[in-house]
C-alpha cells in the first residue's frame, strides 16, 4: 500500500516516527509543498538552508516530489496521481500549521485515506506538561521540572522504504527558487554550514567531544566555540530531541563529571520545548505583547536608527559585531543576541517586531516559537521575561563575555588595532589612542548613535508610564 509522507521540519530519516509508520505499510511517496497559505513564510537565509536540506533529503531517500501551492489542493491531487492510500505527517506547531493540518486531516478523513500526525520535534507534546491544575505553564523552571518527569522516548534508527514516486509530478527543488541567486549573496555558506542530516550528526558528536565539557560556564562566550550550533539542524527536524537527549545522557554516564554541563544543555534545549509550547497554548505570541501593558509603551519610530542597528553601525562593537555576524553568516551567538535585542528595544526604544522580523529574515535557524519568545523575553513583554527595568549595558557586556574584545575584532575589523582592554568602548579614548590605531570616530567607525545612561533613563522613563 503507497504512503504519501509529507515532509515539513522533520527532513531526516532516523527517529522519523511518520517516515517509519509508512514504510510499515509499504512504498512511500515523499512530498514537500512550499505553502504558499503561509503568513510567516521562511525568510531568506532559512530559504538557502531549505534548499540544501531537501536536497540532501533527496539523495538519502532517491527521490522526492516537490509542489508549490495550497497544501491541501496539493495533497488532494496527489493522492489522485499516485492512488496512495493514506497521508502520514509529524506534527508543526505554528498557529496556521495547527489548524491547516487539522482540517487536512479532516478533510482526507472523509475521502476515505488514512491520515495520522506523529510527534517528531519536540520531547513532549505541548498539550501533555501542565500545571497541577491543568494549566499550561508560564514560568520556565516548572514547566522544565514537570517535562522532565517524563523520561523522553528512545530514539528509532533510520528507515529507507522504497520509493514510489512517479516520474514527472510537480516541479523541481531549483524551480522552488529558495536558493538566491543574481545576486547569490550567500556564496560562502556552504564553507560555514552543512545542512542535512549527516552533518547534524556529526555536529552533535563534535559537540559532545570538544564543547560539552564546560558548557555550563563557557556558553555564554562569544569569543569561544562552546555552544553546540545545533538550531538550524533543530529547527528543520535534521536531528531530534530524542536524539540529542538520548546521546548527551550516555555522555554524562560514562563521564558523570559532565553531568552539570549536560544538564545544562538539555535545559536550553527545554528552553527551545517552552517557547513551543507556549507558541502553541498562545498563538498571538509572534504578533501580540504578551503582557498587554506593554501596549501602552511610547515605542520611538525611526527608519534610521533601525538601518545603523541592522547594518551593525549603532558605534557599540559588541552588538555591531553580532549584527555583523547575523548578516555574514546568518547566525548570532546567544548571548549578543540577547544584547542586540535589548539595545533596540531599550536603548533605541524601536518595537520588539522590527527585530523579530528582521532576525527572522536573517536567521539561518529562524523559528517562530524561539524567535518571537525570545523577543518578547529581552523586550520584557514575555512569558517569565527578564525585568524591564535590568537594562544591559553593551559595554559591560562586552567586557565580560569578550573579554580580549576576539569576537568584536573578527566582526569589526576597523577596530583590530585596538588593545584588549581598549576595544570595547572606542567613544571612551583619548583622540591618540584612536589615531594610533587608525581609528577616526565617525568616519571609519561610528560615533555611538545613542549615549548609554540617557538611553537607559528614557527607557525606564517609558517603563513607568506602563506601570501607572
Ligand atoms: P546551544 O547553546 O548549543 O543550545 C542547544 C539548543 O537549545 C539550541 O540549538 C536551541 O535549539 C535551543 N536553545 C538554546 N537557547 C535557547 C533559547 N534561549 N530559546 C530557545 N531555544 C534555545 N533560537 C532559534 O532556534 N531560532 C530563533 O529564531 C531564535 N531567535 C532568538 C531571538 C532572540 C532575541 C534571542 C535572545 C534568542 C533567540 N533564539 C533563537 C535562541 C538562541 O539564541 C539560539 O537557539 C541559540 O543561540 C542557538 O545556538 P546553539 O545551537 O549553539 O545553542
């Protein structure tokens, strides 16, 4: 019996509980429909990893259908061309996936097909961690504490079914267009990333050989590779919790030194499964402050302070260096993220959704649910959010999470010739320390674009008119 498997963040084969169930039935059809109903469509670095990721998909399992169009229209006609007797999916958790998927259920239901969604992305089901009274949680430390009651599910070994697709349905994966092209601005990618199953694989056992250990102090360092760079893997479903979950817990019980590193992993990737589930239980959360007094909040408008913060030209080198990075190699560690975010909506004052909208254009692991969490978090309007009134200094910041000023030297070149102690804050040096390093504020590197302490000022000046 033919299986249609639709593929959408789970383009793996292993632990592929809907790949597995169709190949039990027999020949599979694999699809992927770029959904054209989508009203948050992959921006433009996820669209350059998309491409790749299918394509190594493709190889893997010998072939692959590829639409363009309604999901649902698209599904329908399918079935028809290929006489497949049943539809089988793993579960997205974004607002408009939840309900296309549900009436697509319904809708092949009635025509007879088997239709089943499996879990494939997440440890728990959103639906599954609630409070003693049934709630979805708010906080993160409870909500981690009762998933982690129930102990993740062994990870299955890949399948390969055979391949049923025929010859000459659809378009191709170059038709689809996500690799850009004229210009292709993203030519050196594929010397900073694989995507692909293989390689998430791999990532993860470099991760467990040369970062694990120390993760818990280090993670927060730009300046060193001590974080896993797992997301863009995570998030098209290259690799899964599971899997991860199942292979940092042999390495913390072979070596139960690891054990605080591991459990601190595995408490950001918890991170990951609380915005989901939040995403889920609150589906306005890309779209809506959380915490509505924040709707009263005097955010500034200004076209030209958000060109100098996405250009990394705002003459703060930790969070030119991170918007540098974002813009080069379609990533940005953690922390300066965090940096980054709370210089636009505190120092600048501009609204959380310019730079969620921004990252999730640039971001090569651009997710809804981690993305518009961690918006709202930085910005103060989330779920369990970080006060407003603790407002990051990007200097202090960067002195000591880069402390030899490493990372902002690799993304700011202008101010290589800088000393260690020198680099964080050029605005602060006398006109010869600037000269001797060929540095002219203003010119070869911005002035800063807003001053620290009255930025501060006005930001908690905007915070108070909420709290009344
Ligand atoms: P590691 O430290 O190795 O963590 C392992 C995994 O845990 C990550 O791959 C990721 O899946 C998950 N994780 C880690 N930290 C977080 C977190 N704070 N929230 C949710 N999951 C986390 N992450 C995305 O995947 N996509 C986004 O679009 C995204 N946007 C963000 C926007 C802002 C403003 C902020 C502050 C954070 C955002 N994050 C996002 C979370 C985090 O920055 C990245 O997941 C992390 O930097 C990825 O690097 P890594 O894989 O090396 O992380």
């Amino acid at each position: 019996m033919t299986t249609i498997i639709w593929f959408r963040q789970d383009l793996r084969l292993a632990d592929n509980p809907a790949l597995a169930h169709a190949a039990m039935r027999g020949a599979v059809v694999p699809v992927y429909i770029a959904d054209e109903t989508d009203p948050f469509p992959p921006g433009g670095a996820s669209r350059w990893w998309l491409h790749h990721s299918l394509r190594a998909l493709e190889n893997s399992l010998g072939c692959m259908v590829y639409l363009c169009g309604d999901p649902l229209e698209q599904l329908d006609s399918l079935v028809r061309k290929t006489g497949a007797s049943a539809v089988f999916w793993n579960r997205c958790y974004e607002p408009h996936a939840v309900a296309r998927d549900r009436s697509i259920k319904k809708h092949l239901r009635e025509a007879g097909l088997e239709a089943e969604s499996f879990n494939a992305g997440l440890l728990n089901e959103p639906w599954e961690v609630r409070t003693k009274s049934g709630e979805p949680f708010k906080v993160f430390t409870p909500f981690w504490r009762a998933a982690m009651a129930n102990a993740p599910e062994s990870p299955k070994a890949a399948v390969k079914p055979e391949c049923a697709a025929p010859k000459g349905i659809g378009t191709t994966l170059d038709a689809l267009g996500l690799a850009p092209s004229n210009p292709d601005w993203a030519k050196g990618w594929s010397d900073l990333w694989t995507p692909g199953e293989a390689d998430a694989q791999a990532r993860l056992d470099a991760f467990v050989e040369n970062g694990l250990e120390g993760y818990a102090t280090l993670r927060d360092r730009p300046d060193l590779r001590h974080t896993s760079r797992l997301s863009p893997h995570l998030h098209f479903g290259e690799i899964s919790p599971r899997q991860i979950a199942a292979r940092i817990g042999w390495a913390a019980d072979e070596n139960p030194a690891l054990a605080r590193d591991a459990d601190k992993f595995m408490a950001e990737v918890g991170w990951r499964e609380f915005c989901y589930h939040l995403l889920f239980h609150y589906p306005d959360l890309p779209a809506k402050n959380w915490r509505e007094d924040f709707d009263r909040y005097p955010w500034r408008e200004s076209a030209a302070d958000l060109k100098a913060w996405q250009r990394g030209q705002t003459g703060y080198p930790l969070v030119d260096a991170g918007m540098r990075e974002l813009w080069q190699t379609g990533t940005m560690h953690n922390r300066v993220r965090m940096v980054a975010a709370s210089f636009l909506t505190k120092h600048l004052r501009l609204h959380w959704k310019h730079g969620e909208q921004w990252f999730r254009d640039t971001l090569v692991d651009a997710d809804l649910a981690n993305n518009a969490a961690g918006w709202q978090w930085v910005a103060g309007s989330g779920a369990d959010a970080a006060p407003y009134f603790r407002i990051f200094n990007p200097t202090m910041q960067a002195r000591k999470f880069d402390p030899r000023g490493d990372y902002i030297r690799r993304w700011c070149p202008e101010l290589a010739g800088l000393s260690d102690s020198d680099i964080h804050a050029p605005f602060e040096l006398a006109a010869d320390i600037l000269a001797k390093a060929g540095i002219r504020l203003g010119e070869t590197y911005p002035k800063p674009i807003v001053d620290h302490d009255a930025a501060r000022k006005a930001a908690l000046a905007g915070y108070d008119k909420i709290k009344r």
